[in-house]
C-alpha cells in the first residue's frame, strides 16, 4: 500500500507541474498580447492625431 501511496504522490506532483508551467505560459502570452495592444492603440491615437492637425 505504500508503494502505491508513493506513485500516486508523484503523479500528483507531475500533474501538477505542468499546470503551473501552463498557466505561466497563458500569463506570459496575456502579457505579450497587452503589450502589443497597448502599441497598437498608441499607433492609432497618433495618427488619429496627425490626421486632424
């Protein structure tokens, strides 16, 4: 029985590791995509600005 208690703690903690690797990879995408909205917006307003001046 303890055998088993063993592989089902490291299958736990193998599940688990990757969930947080992909969360982390869905922030980092989220921020790479903030980023880039953020520029793009910013791009915009000046030319809307340059547009009417």
């Amino acid at each position: 029985m303890k055998k088993y208690s063993i592989y089902l703690l490291l299958v736990t903690l193998a599940l688990n590791l990757q969930s947080c690797e992909l969360i982390g990879d869905i922030f980092k995408a989220g921020v790479w995509t903030g980023i880039i909205f953020v520029v793009v917006i910013i791009a915009l307003v000046i030319w809307l600005v340059s547009k009417i001046f």
